[in-house]
C-alpha cells in the first residue's frame, strides 16, 4: 500500500514552487480531477492540472501542513494552511488514490 500521508505531504510541500509544478502533476493519475475549490469546473488530467497549479508560484502561495492527515484505505482529508499575497486560508481537502498511490480526485473544501 503507498503511503498516502507522504504523498500529501509532498503535495503541501510543493504548492507554489515554480521548480516543483511538475513533481506536483507527477503525484497525480493521468485521469485525476481537482475541484478546487468545490463548486467549480474540474480541472481534468495533466495538462489541466499544470496549468492550474502553474499559476500558484505568480501568487506568491505557501503551504503548510497544520493538521494531522486522517487516511482510510484510498482516501484521505487534510487540513493545511495556504499564505498568497497577504492572505491566509485553512482549506480541508480531500484525496483519492489508485492502486499505485496516484492521487485520482482532489476537493477543496475552503
């Protein structure tokens, strides 16, 4: 079984680093969705995903893990906090994984 917890910690490390947009898209299906946040139009696959977390380095976004990752079999919630041009969100979001430990959909809940 992949370690989903690392993958996420992966993940909230490599938000808005322009050098790690690329790794970031890696620890995603080729098939994977992102609601973020939830309510709009899924980004869908891996040219989607890299333009959308493309933009995050222009915002000046940090990520920060603040809470512990709850994992139950393929899925997992979060809580992590997000600085960007002066502001600071506490989004929850929320993960499924393949069988390879590919993360398959992301919500973002904030």
């Amino acid at each position: 079984m992949a370690d989903h917890a690392t993958t996420i910690a992966n993940y909230v490390e490599f938000l808005g680093k322009e050098d790690k947009v690329d790794d970031l898209v890696a620890l995603f299906s080729d098939e994977a969705t992102v609601e973020d946040p939830v309510g709009t139009d899924l980004k869908v696959g891996p040219d989607a995903l890299r333009e959308f977390y493309g933009t995050l380095p222009g915002a000046g976004v940090v990520g920060t893990l603040i809470g512990p990752v709850h994992v139950k079999d393929d899925q997992a919630a979060f809580l992590f906090q997000i600085e960007a041009m002066g502001t600071t969100m506490t989004p929850i979001d929320l993960m499924t994984f393949d069988a390879e430990g590919k993360i398959t959909s992301m919500r973002a809940f904030w």
